[in-house]
C-alpha cells in the first residue's frame, strides 16, 4: 500500500484517496469525545503493522518489504539455476558413469540391481518434482516482471490473458504447488533414506505457518469489519472514490493503508489502497484510480450504479444510499503501516505526492486540521472559562480557572506542513477540492502549506505559461479562486525547482529536524533523497527521507 503499495493495481497504493466534500461545504470533523469508562473496542492488528511498532523498525527496514521481496526473489532464480544445473551437469553424469563394482557396493540399495540411466533419474520422483518446480516458478517470476504486470507488452489473443495485474496476482499463488512438491522433493531426496537427515519441511514449517496464520487473520478480520457503502463518485483522470462506514474497533493512523475486496468484481484478489479519511472522521474512504484490469472491473461495476448529477455536470458520477441501484459488496482487512504513518515524529513536514501518490498525504492533511481545530476550540474554551471566573471571582485563582489553564499547554507538535501535489492533469484537482479549500479556510495559524503544480500547460517561462500566470493573479486577487484548480490554492506551472524548497526550507527552519515524505515514480525519490542528503552534509538543518512504494 502501496499509493495506493505495490506493485500494478496494488501502487500504493499504492493509487488510492479520500472523501471529496463540495467546495461549498465546509468539513466538520467528527470528533466526539468517549463516555467515560465506556469500553473499548478491539483492534486486530496484522503482523507487519504491529512489527513496524517494535523497536526492530529501528534495525529491519519493514517499510521496504517489496524491495526485500524482489531481492529474495533474485536469490531464489540464481539459487535454482545452480541447483539445477549441478544437478544436470555434474551429479546426474557421474552416478551414470559410475562403476559397476562402486555401483553394486554403494547404490544398489537406492536404485536397483540394474544402474539407471541419465533419462531414468530424471524421469524419478526426484527428478520430475524439480522440473515442475522449476516450471511453476519460471511462469510466476516471468508474469510478475513489469512488462507483463502493468500491461507494457501487447499480445495476441487469447495470449493477451497472460498480461495484466490478474495474471500476476494468480500466478504467484502457485506457490501453493511449489511449497507441496518441494515437501515431496525434499523426502525423495537422492541418496538419503534417513528421515532425520530428510530436513526440508522443517525448514518450510515455520514460515508456512506463519503465513497460513496471517491469511486465516486476515479471513477472521474482513467477517468482522461490516461495512457499508456511502457515498460512490467517479471523478477526471479515471479516479473513483469510494466512502464507506468505518467499524468501530478499525482504528488506525493517517497515511496507513488498508486492503480491499469487492466479490463483484473477484472474490479471492485483496488490493491495497491508502486510507484517505482522518482517523476522526466517522467514514472510511479511498481513492481508486484505474491503473490495470482489476481496477478497470472495479471502475465499471460501480459505473453501471452510478448516476449524473442533477448539475448535469459532465463527466462526475455518482451514487449514495439513496441511489435505487444496489451498490455492490465490499470487504476490508487493515490497517496496515506504511512509512507515511511516522509524521508524527517531525516538527515539519514535507509531503510530495505525485499524481495519484498525493493519496496517502492527504489523510495527514486531514487530520492535521482536525487537530487545529480542535485547538481553536480549546483557546475558545479557555478563553470564555477565564473571562468567566474573573467576572465571578475576580482573580484567576478560582478551582475552575486552574482546572482549565493547564489545557492552554496544549499546543500542536506539528509546526508547519509543507505539501507539493505534482500532477499532469487539469482534472486532478477535482479529488481533493474540499480538503484545499477547507485548509485554505480554516487554517488561520498557517500551519499547512499547499501547492499544486501543473506539468501538462507549457514550461515555466515560456510566453504562454506568463500569460495564463498574469490571468491566473488577477482572478485569485479578485475572487479568491483559482482559475485552474477551482480552488483557494495557487496553482504553479511546470515542476517544481526542488534545490529551492529545500533552500527555503533550511532558512525557515534552522537546524530543525524535517520529515520528507514522499510517494510517487522512483526518478524523483532518487532526486530527493540525493537533495536530503546533499543538505544534511551543509548545515545543521536535518533531513529524514520516506518513500512509499508506487
């Protein structure tokens, strides 16, 4: 998850956003306060997220699973290539070649009276069993390389099935089949008729178990979070969003992800997507955007419930609990960490999403100005409480004033928020309308700073990019919205010059302490880890560089 992962439909999430509200509307977060001693419900934590908790994070690089994965995975390849090829090229030669008197004193016992030959040992269980391994995992490593995974290579059909996120997903599980033949390969191994030197389940039956156990969890969760469908909308740039209700013992964190099931569509493949709603928002929700076949299927159930605006606004579709079309079933299993998760830990942050990979950041956006307005509301309080107790008392020594004041200790950890959306379409901006104009509005302690930059107009100095800059200016002063996003925040043109922000940054922040967080295509995960690292030798201003998978 991530991005919306991972890896296809699973970029994290990993592809994957939150509850867009009419520019219209402001955003009241929910935030209702627990009864006391009222109890609390369970939360089902998955491995990795609770791992991510412990202090292994510190040493084991949880956060880089997929990239793990991929190593593990070129291990396996060169491993079996050697394997195999021992086998082929020397040990299978020379029990052939053996003599007849060696023969009949050390292997009669194993195969035979009559010697075998080069076919036969190949042809026996041993034999058969590793070439169907062999078989099995060249088909799964092939169908999970990028070209075959995101649809890059175009073949004929029926071939065509072999392309895609589907075939990826389906093909892994025959590791099913591997892990059973490599069992009974292991068993028939040659030479050894001991079973206490037949060791090869014993290897395999503590990660079998472990997995087996993470996937019955992950059964047990989905039959306990009942959700229910809200709200369905399908917006430019093939994004659909979708806000659910959130079950009361799913607790997480802003910037986790959480898996997604829709029978409708499949009811055996589970994809990742960033959760996109506050932690104090009473919904769930997600942003899909259409990346391969299973959430192009995804995009075109919900599209047959769906229903134009009575705007008649063209190209937004949408559905509710009021829709007469029945909305399909979904299942969720999380949340599950990602590295977005660790804000928290920073003074300041910078959060840049490319594209789609703005979905995990605007969580944190969310809950960020949940949390001052929140602290709006406590000055308010103490505020009124103090005028209170002087009009009554006279003196800020009264039982109900010093109740109150530790409360004005409350301040926000996080200082400031820097977030850069990085997009190459126009209609992007229509995701997260709400959420830009709300922070644009509500954020009086300017704490977050949003800016949106447009790559797809004309690069930054040409002719036409000034002119539509100047229009641009003169439509902000005079309505407050801007003319490209339809909201309250600037929009730029062309990319952002990355030495300047963090230039600007290191100024403003002196020898502070700033999570970078980022998620989007691996180039420019390149371009600012170099730059974190590039500022971090200059000054005492400090860099911390996270990525999400894409």
């Amino acid at each position: 998850m991530h991005a919306a992962m991972a890896i296809g439909d699973t970029s994290f999430t990993k592809g994957h956003i939150s509850q867009l509200q009419s520019s219209s509307k402001l955003y009241k977060p929910s935030s209702k306060p627990e009864p006391t001693g009222a109890k609390k419900e369970k939360s089902y934590t998955n491995t990795i997220t609770w791992l991510r908790s412990t202090k292994l994070s510190y040493v084991v690089p949880f956060d880089d699973n997929i990239n793990f994965h991929k190593t593990i995975a070129g291990a396996i390849v060169i491993g079996v290539i050697l394997h195999v090829g021992d086998h082929l090229a020397c040990d299978f030669p020379r029990l052939v070649r053996v003599s007849e008197a060696d023969y009949q004193k050390y292997l009669k016992g194993v195969f035979g009276a009559n010697k075998p030959s080069y076919i036969d040992i190949v042809k026996g269980i041993e034999g058969v069993t590793g070439i169907l391994m062999v078989v099995l995992m060249a088909i799964a490593f092939t169908l999970a390389t990028k070209w075959f995974r995101r649809n890059l290579i175009k073949l004929p059909k029926p071939f065509s099935r072999l392309t895609g996120f589907n075939a990826f997903w389906y093909s892994h599980h025959l590791f099913v089949i591997v892990y059973v033949l490599l069992i009974i390969h292991g068993v028939k191994m040659y030479l050894v008729r001991k079973w206490q030197y037949e060791t090869t389940w014993m290897y395999l039956a503590v990660p079998i178990l472990l997995y087996a156990s993470e996937r019955t969890l992950r059964l047990f969760r989905s039959g306990l979070y009942t959700v229910r469908l809200i709200k369905v909308a399908i917006y430019p740039g093939n994004v659909l969003t979708l806000q659910m209700s959130k079950p009361p013992q799913f607790r997480y964190k802003s910037g986790q992800y959480m898996f997604v099931q829709c029978s409708a569509v499949s009811p055996f493949e589970w994809h990742p997507f960033s959760i996109t709603s506050a932690p104090g928002d009473d919904f769930l929700s997600v942003h899909i955007r259409q990346l391969g076949d299973w959430t192009q299927e995804l995009k075109r159930v919900f599209s047959e419930a769906c229903e134009p605006p009575v705007s008649g606004r063209s190209g937004l579709l949408r559905a509710d609990e009021t829709t007469k079309k029945s909305l399909p079933k979904l299942k969720i299993d999380g949340p599950y960490g990602a590295p977005a998760q660790d804000y928290k830990k920073y003074d300041v942050l910078l959060l840049v999403g490319l594209g789609i990979g703005a979905t995990p950041f605007i969580s944190i956006l969310k809950d960020l100005l949940n949390n001052i307005i929140k602290m709006e509301e406590l000055a308010d309080s103490v505020s009124e409480t103090s005028r209170a107790s002087d009009v009554s008392v006279g003196s800020t020594d009264s039982p109900s004033f010093n109740k109150i004041a530790p409360k004005r200790k409350k301040t926000l950890k996080t200082t400031n928020a820097y977030f850069y959306w990085v997009t190459r379409e126009q209609g992007s901006f229509d995701w997260f309308k709400g959420v830009m104009n709300e922070v644009a509005e509500l954020d009086q302690r300017g704490v977050i700073e949003m800016h949106n930059y447009l790559t797809s107009v004309y690069e930054e100095g040409d002719a036409r990019s000034a002119l539509i800059t100047m229009v641009q200016a003169l439509n902000h002063a005079k309505n407050g919205v801007d003319i490209v996003s339809g909201t309250r925040v600037r929009t730029h043109f062309a990319r952002p010059n990355w030495k300047k922000v963090f230039s600007k940054m290191c100024s403003k922040h002196y020898s502070g302490r700033i999570g970078v967080f980022y998620c989007g295509a691996p180039v420019l995960a390149k371009e600012l880890n170099k730059l974190c690292f590039e500022f971090n030798e200059k000054g005492p201003t400090k860099f911390e560089f996270h990525k999400e998978h894409f």
